[in-house]
C-alpha cells in the first residue's frame, strides 16, 4: 500500500506563521472492520467521569455499537472503591511490555498484576487477538477541554475519529497530543489495542462529577462509537489536513524549598486556566508563596498542557509543553472481505 | 453589662423581601485582648491552600501580630504527607466535648489523639488556657468565594473580623456561615479557642494549589492579624448590620441507584457554581447520569452551599442549604485593664 503523508510542524517558536509546503494528496487507505471495541474507566479510580459513565452504560446494558461488540470495563475496581488514582503504583503506567511480561510473585503491585489480567482481556498488547478499537475514559484538573491522547499521528482510524470528535463537539476546544514512543514503551492501557485512546476531558476535580464534564466525555464517546458503525457499514471518510495536533516536548517541575524540599510556588495566575496558549520566553510561569514570580526562560515559544493537574504534584511536573502540528491524513473506508 | 441584639432573618422563602423591623442601636461592648492568636492549615490534609500558607508564614518565622503571639500549627501532618482528608477518621469532626475526654487505647483512630493533642496545645476547649482566637484554614472543591465559619453570630469579636473581611477583599464574595451547635457539640478544631472561626476558600481541588485561591485566603489572613492588631491597640470599631451570614438548614443528599446503591446522578449544570442562590421550588437539582432531570421539591426559598463538595460524596451530601439573616452588632473595643 503506497502511501505518501506530511506533518507540517507549526513555526511557532519566533513568529508562528506555518509552513507553506505543499499538500500532496494521499491516496485513500482501506483499514479492516472494527469489530471488538472496549470503553474503559477508572483506570484512575478518582477520574469519575469515566467510572460514572462505563457504570451507566454496564446499568443500560448496552453491548454493541452497531455490527461492534461493545466492552466496558472498569480498569481498577480497588481504586475505584477507595476513590484514589492508584493503591500501589499507577495503573496507566503498567502497560510496557516489559511490565506486562514481568513474572508475579507476593510482592507484585496490585495493579501490575491487574495490568496483566487486562493485557488478557483486552490485548494481548501488539497481538491479532486484541481488540479493534480501545478507548480509556480519564479526567483532568487542568483546564484542558477535551483533548485525545495516542502514540502515533499515523494511525489513521484515530486520526479519523479526532476529526470527527472536533468537527461535532462544540462544547469544549477539541485536540489531540501524540506521545512519540515505541509500542512496546507505550505504558497507558489504551495500548493494548491495536488501535487505542486516551479521552482526557477537564477541568474537573478529582473525586467529583461535574454534569458539564461528564456530557462533554458521553458526547466524544457517543461520537466515537458513531464514527465506528459509520466505518464499519461502508462509509468512505474524506482525507485532508487536522489541525491542534500537539507533541509532547518536556515536562516544567515546581520550584523547591532548598531546606525542606517542599514545592514553594503555585502556577502563576496568568498562566493557570490557560492550558494550550502559547508560552513566550519571559511569561509569568510560577507564583512564589513568598510573592515572587518566575518567568518562562525557555528560548523556544511552545504551548503548555497538563497545568496545575493534581496527580502531578507527587513527581513534582507543574505541566508538560507541546509543539503544535497540523496533519493531513489519507481518505479512509473498510477493507471490504 | 446591658446588651440588646437583632437577629433578622430574611423572609426570603416567598419574596425575597427583608422584615423591616426597627432597628435598636445596641450598646458598645468591652471584650479583653486578644494577646494568643492560632492559624492552623492542614487540618483537612489535602486542602493545600492553608498547607502552603501556614508552611510560608513558618518559614518566615511569623510569630507576632502586633502584640498578639502567633502560633502556626500543620493540624493532621500525617494526612498532610499521603495527601489525603485524614487518615483513620476526619480530624475535623473530633473536637467535641466527648472525643476529646474519651480514653485513648491502642485502638483509638490516630485523629482523635491529635485532637487530644491539639486541645492541650491550642485549648484546652471552653477553657481559661485556650488560644485567645483560632483561625482554622480549609479549602472546598465549591464554588463559595470566602465563607468564613463559625458557631455564634454573637461572638461579637468574630463578627466585627467577618464584617473587615467583608469591606476590605473585594476579590471574592464573602460570607458567613453558622452552625447553631452548643460548644461542647461543636465538633471542629476552630471550637478549641476562646474565639474561633474556619476560613473556607473555592473552588480548588482537593490536593491542588490555585495562586488565586491562596492569595484570596492570604487575604483574609491578613485581614484578620490587621484586625486583631487594631483591636490590641484600643481602636473602636462601629456597630451596625452586617449582611451574608447563612445559617444551616438541612443537607440534599445524592439520589442512588436502587440496585447497585451508587450515586446515579450529578449537580445539574444550573445549580453547579452558585452555591449561595436562591433555589426555588421546582428548579433543576440533579442530572441522572440516565440524562433525566430531579427538580426541587422543597416548599421554602433557600440558599445552596457546599454545592459538589468532594469530601462529602462519602457521606453522599450534594449539598447544604440554608437560610440568609441579618445581624445587628454592637460597637467593640477593647477593655481596659
């Protein structure tokens, strides 16, 4: 299958013009059928906009999207219960091949062994046996609106569903971050299938629904099993470029007490709230406790995400910055038997 | 001494309209010095605003107001170091009279010693040795600005701080709960102290630093420590009505799935964020996850506050409401010796 794509990197460091370079058309790709979809929650058990919505999709008992056979699972029951991300070691970290494949004994974190029994139920990760199409429902402190999280701008089936996502929700800024890595380094649950997403939606605390939230989160997810019957009953999607496609370049740590190592500032307040605008070399970045402020001294403008989210605070990330990108993605309909 | 007060409740459950009863000039009353001063943070260890401040003013070895002492207290460090509300049980609901004379064994929950301790260092409760004011610092994942809350709207010291904070930050709403408890069923640490109100600022998550949230607090900390020091000094302060004071009425509670037994719907999006309004019979309450619509069926007007608060989904609470009064307090200054 000839394919030809281009990634247009977003000039923003100095002028934030695009590049001008030509768009070669692609030539349509044709995928096979979706045919076993699962929608996960609680892969962190205090994200409840996804533990609240796989819970009243198992209460509907709704079992198929279409032609599709629909799996919902909630991802870490025991965290779920005690209403905390994780017991023992993040669950949405376990994911590698290397943790998959790793032997248990008494002393094997509940979740790398609950990160194997899933790799059974929904994978094996990388395998024919996996599923077609893995979606991980997750929730966010930060102010980011609804944004798709995968390991590849490449993968057209999520590329197509990103677009369909943005085109329909009006509710909430729609975009989607690549995280550049190997499958076999990729640690987050939506991995294991052989086409796989993270659906963040913020901000939200966590511990709480917001009904605002959690209809932006039904409304990717009804959009989503749309675009999968639509695909898989013949419907041919028209290729062409996706924009606020963004790269994760490097992640920014708080300041520290030097005598008691404890995190002594707070996101600057014109920087809080702004997730994905740009962050210019000399931008207010943190607000001390003691009244200073610290400013962005990066020489390159880049586009903030992640800010001020709470499960960051224990490894001390204040938020990641991006690379902004346009895409173009070929034409795409079902591979027909 | 001869005191005459007024208490007006707003006749807010048909029309909103206030009584229009004469208003008695009360009479000036004496209070001695406020010579011992306690801010607490952390008390809740996962509200990190007051963490923060009360670790900031320490690190500033701010021991002085004034004339007053200062004592800078980290309530539940052990809550404070996992990041959690509390440990074996919320330190906040065990200052009443019977948990801090109860006998300690080796099965009594970890907050009920601290609370034990914290009486001896900061009481003992309704005491001649108690801190002379306790300033509890608390953050909630509602939308409630500065609320400041205590058990008495004639605890004329608290009344006239409440009334500075009222006409000094403009930065956020503010305003006054009270909790009509006898003290010795008082169950909060703020009750250790011959005077004693929390300070309760939001929304912020839970585990989260907002810099706009702290500083709304570190506002009203200073307030408070200006008040105290004017007060020291001799300056008189005038008598007069102060406005906003909510006192309890009664808790919504979550509807649940008859099944499963598991919260089966959020705050409706009318409701989220306006804790303080006035909600009328028949407004929309909670959004099912199922998409139906639970109005209000209440008979009277009143105040939502607490709205989506993440503490309470474990009690299932989605929120308080109360009723909106009036209080007429007397001019205040110190007594002489």
């Amino acid at each position: 299958m000839k394919q030809t794509h281009r990634i247009t990197i977003q000039a923003s460091a100095k002028d934030n013009r695009k590049h001008t370079s030509k768009i070669w058309q692609m030539e349509p790709v044709s995928l096979p059928a979706l045919s076993r979809v699962a929608l996960c929650g609680g892969t962190h058990g205090n994200e409840m906009s996804g533990v609240y919505l796989v819970r009243e999709l198992q209460r509907q008992k709704l079992e198929k999207a279409g032609s599709a056979t629909l799996t919902t699972v909630i991802s870490n029951p025991r965290a779920v219960q005690v209403c905390k991300r994780y017991t023992d070691t993040d669950l949405n970290r376990c994911f590698t091949d290397a943790i998959l494949s790793s032997p248990v004994t008494d002393a094997t974190p509940y979740e790398v062994r609950r990160a194997q029994e899933l790799n059974t139920l929904l994978g094996p990760k990388g395998n024919v046996g996996a599923m077609d199409l893995l979606c991980d429902l997750h929730n966010t402190t930060a102010n980011m609106g609804l944004s798709l999280i995968s390991y590849s701008v490449q993968d057209w089936v999520i590329m197509h569903i990103y677009r369909q996502i943005q085109r329909k929700i009006t509710s909430a800024p729609v975009r989607f971050i690549v995280l550049d890595l190997p499958l076999a380094d990729a640690y987050s649950q939506d991995s294991l299938g052989k086409h796989g997403f993270s659906i963040e939606v913020g901000p939200q605390p966590h511990g709480v629904v917001r009904a605002d939230i959690f209809n932006i989160m039904k409304e990717a997810v009804d959009q989503t099993l749309d675009w999968v019957q639509c695909f898989n009953s013949g419907c041919a999607f028209e290729g062409g470029e996706v924009d606020n496609v963004y790269t994760f370049v490097k992640s920014v740590y708080y300041p520290r007490d030097p005598e008691t190592n404890q995190i002594a500032a707070a996101i600057h307040p014109q920087l809080q709230d702004r997730d994905f605008c740009l962050l210019h070399p000399g931008d207010p970045m943190f607000l001390m406790f003691s009244g200073e402020i610290l400013k962005y001294e990066g020489e390159e403008v880049l586009h903030p995400f992640f800010v001020n989210e709470c499960a960051y605070y224990e490894k001390s990330i204040a938020f990641h910055l991006a690379r902004k990108m346009t895409v173009t993605i070929p034409p795409l309909q079902v591979k027909r038997d």
